[in-house]
C-alpha cells in the first residue's frame, strides 16, 4: 500500500529515497552553516538557490499538531519550517485545545485542512492514529510518533547520522536496546534498516519490553539477519552502531512495579563505552531519563558519543522532508 504523500511509516521509504534525501540535507547544512557564519555571499548560486526557494515557500502553512509531549520534534520541526520562511502554527499542547472536550481526531484534521494548510506534523498518543487521521486529510500528514506505533522521521534522521559518521548504511551491525516494546523509534528504524543489504541487528532488553512478535515477524519475512541477545558486552563489542533507548515508563499505565524491575538494567556507562569497537558510535533519539538514566552523563563527552550531534541533524533532514512535501516531490518517492 502507497501511502504518500504521507509520512508515516519506515516501511515507505527506500534506500535510495533515502540517499536522495540525506544528499539534499547536507546541501541544506552546508547552505544553513554557510549563511550562520555570513560567508553564504562568497557563494552566489547556494545563496540564490536559497533565496528563490524561501520566495516560492514563504507563504506555505505548516501546522504543528502534538498531543503529547515533545522538545526536539516539534522545535526541529518549526525551525525547519522557520528557515524556509513557512509560517507555522504551532499547538504544542494539543491536550488542551478541543481535544479537551472530547473532539474526534477525524473531526480536527477535517477542520484543520479546512485552513489550507501544506502539510500537519502530528504526533499523537495511539498507534494508527497517524494514518487514521491521513485516511481524512486532503493535506500531507506527518507522522511525528503514535503512540508506541512509529516515529518515521526520527529514523531519517537516525540513518542520516549513520551515514555521516560511520559512511554507510548497509553491511552494518546495530545493536539496539532499552525498551524496544514501547519505543517508538526503534520499529521505525528496525523497519527502515531492514531494507538494507548485510545489516544485522541485534536487540537487548529487560524480557517484559522486548521487541514485538510482528516486527520479528517482519525481519524473518525479509531475511534479516537478527539475534536478540542478553550479553551487553558481547553487543557493544560487536556493534558498529548503539541505538539506546529510554524505558518509556509512561506507557506503562501506572505499573510502576513493572518500572522498578526494568529500570536500570542495561545501563551505558565509561566502562561499556570500552568495549566499543573505535569506529563505532552511540546514539540516542533523546530525552535520556536523567532520573535514573539510561546513560550516565559521564558518557556525554565521550568522542563516540553522538546523541547531541543526531538531535541537531533532525533541522537539515526535516528542512529537506519538507522541501519535497510541500513541493509535492513525494508523489514519486523513488
Ligand atoms: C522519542 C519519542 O518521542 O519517541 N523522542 C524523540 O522524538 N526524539 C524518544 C522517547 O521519547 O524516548
């Protein structure tokens, strides 16, 4: 099934969608950066090519439509947006608008589209509730998480920050932990991986949040070559990437016995970072729980590190995601 010119799930994508992708992003970077340092003057042609498009997008509306919280998302979101010279309207707290008093999805994004927005980035609380809410809308959705379903965009940045420091996205072993049941970003970037040659994938998690049968499903379907293991220094040692990741405790309704049995278990600290191999890298789609973290912030400094650097890439890769949707480019994906 075809979902664009929609973004919701990992599944839509391909390697070379992604490539092309990633390519815009780091012409996006390098024209941002350029512009940042006021050096964009000594390159006539980015700056033209940037000025013309900031013209054709400066009366484009995107709007921001978050039901749960969100720091990194939204913001790298509008300020994609903002450095495009869209407009936005922003409900970060979507809780609080008609929601409250008991508003369908169905009926909001009808009445939103109603503004001739060019697209609605949507995080929402259920999974399927991004595509429910497309099934209604004349205008591009983007998924921006449901609920323990998938968080599309958050892998493109994930794999953009892959290719930046490791050089490729296939032939790779990622090791993937924390709470893979109710995470969000590890099924999209399990499904997104899945489409590239000799990546392996190895998962770690307490037993209670481990990865669920149908993404399994899916990677035996697609002979991917995966193991779930319980050894954390054998995966460190064997990654050429980390993908950490924070028990989602409010997922949990409350339990919070379940929450003192998991938390804690899998915890990256300087010692674990030894066992990486030098070339490989840690990341993290963030927030870490600084409550009881899932990593000690003696590790935010380490070289290999690259969480802060991966939240940052989320503008350049956003910026060209919406470059395409607002073009309508994502009509041909391929
Ligand atoms: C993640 C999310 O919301 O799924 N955060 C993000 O968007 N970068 C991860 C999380 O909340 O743990």
């Amino acid at each position: 099934m075809s979902y664009w010119p929609h973004i919701l799930y990992t599944q839509q994508f391909d390697p070379a969608w992604c490539d092309k992708l990633f390519r815009r992003a780091g012409i996006l970077k390098s024209m941002i950066e350029l512009e940042v340092s006021g050096k964009l003057r000594y390159q006539p042609s980015l700056q033209d090519e940037l000025t013309s498009l900031r013209e054709e997008f400066g009366n484009r509306l995107i709007l921001t439509f978050f039901y749960e919280e969100s720091t990194r998302t939204r913001t790298s979101f509008e300020a994609a947006a903002h450095k495009w010279r869209m407009r936005v309207i922003s409900t970060p707290n979507a809780r609080f608008s008609s929601v409250a008093k008991g508003e369908s999805l169905k009926h909001t994004i009808q009445m939103l589209c109603g503004y001739y927005p060019d697209a609605i980035v949507l995080r929402t609380s259920q999974e399927g509730m991004a595509e429910g809410a497309a099934a209604v809308s004349s205008v591009p959705i983007i998924n921006a998480g449901d609920g323990i379903g998938q968080h599309p965009t958050q892998s493109l940045l994930d794999l953009y920050t892959i290719k930046s420091y490791v050089g490729r996205c296939d032939n790779l072993t990622v090791l993937m932990g924390g709470d893979l049941l109710n995470g969000r970003t590890v099924h999209s970037l399990a499904y997104l991986l899945a489409k590239y040659p000799g990546v392996r994938l190895l998962f770690i998690s307490p037993p209670q949040l481990s990865l669920a049968e149908k993404i399994i499903s899916h990677l035996r379907e697609h002979r991917v070559e995966f193991a779930i293991i319980n050894d954390l220094a054998r995966g460190l040692a064997e990654a050429d990437v980390v993908y950490w990741t924070r028990i989602q405790k409010e997922r949990f309704g409350g339990d919070q016995g379940l929450y003192d049995q998991v938390k804690g278990q899998y915890v990256i600290g300087l010692e674990q970072m030894t066992y990486l191999k030098p070339s490989a890298i840690l990341l993290h789609p963030l927030p870490i729980n600084s409550a009881d973290p899932e990593i000690l912030p003696e590790v935010d400094n380490h070289p290999q590190a690259k969480y802060i650097a991966q939240a940052a890439n989320g503008l350049w890769v956003r910026m060209a995601l919406l470059e395409q949707v607002v073009s309508g480019m994502t009509d041909t994906p391929a």
